[in-house]
C-alpha cells in the first residue's frame, strides 16, 4: 500500500468523527508519488501531504481566516514508520493524537 494512503486510513475516522470532508487531492505519480489532501470542516481545514522525494508524510492546518498559510502540525511519519514489520505504532500513535488535536480544537 502506498504510504500517502496509509495515512489517509489512519486518519480516517478522525474526520469522520469531527465531520471533515475531503474537499480536494492530487495525487503525483511524476513527483516521487507526492500526494496530499484537503479536508474541511465548519470549525478547520486540515492538509495532509506526502513527500514521495523525501518519504515522509506530515498534516498541516490552514491559518484561522486564512487562504494559504498552512502551518506543520509538529508530527510526521516516514516510510519506514509505517512500512517495517512490525510498523512503529508509538511514531504512528503520536501522528494520530496531533491530527486528532488539530481537528477537534
């Protein structure tokens, strides 16, 4: 499974429980796999990324008012968090509880 869909599945019932909807995606194969998306709500708007180049993933939230200051959420994970066996559950804990913080404050 490719790492950028890893993520969204880990983050999944985060939004479904804080009602955000995916608003946008781009996925690019041509760029290292890069990928992220958009997720909106009435209260935030949360992006995730992948960085095919680098591999490592990370969730941004939009500036309160703002239409393109993303700041990082202090988290991320990378390939080989999600992909070894087993995976690094404590890295990928961390990465939900930051995501699951942004999306419901």
């Amino acid at each position: 499974m490719h790492p950028y869909i890893a993520i969204k599945e880990l983050v999944a019932p985060i939004f479904q429980r804080s009602r955000h909807q995916q608003i946008a995606e781009e996925i690019r194969p041509d760029a290292f796999g890069s990928a992220y998306s958009i997720f909106a709500s009435s209260r935030s708007t949360l992006r995730l990324v992948w960085d095919g180049k680098d591999g490592w993933g990370y969730a941004q939230i939009l500036a309160s008012g703002a239409t393109d200051d993303w700041r990082d959420i202090p988290c991320y994970l990378t390939e080989a968090d999600l992909e070894t066996v087993p995976p690094n559950q404590e890295k990928i804990q961390e990465f939900v509880r930051a995501v699951e913080n942004a999306a419901v404050a």
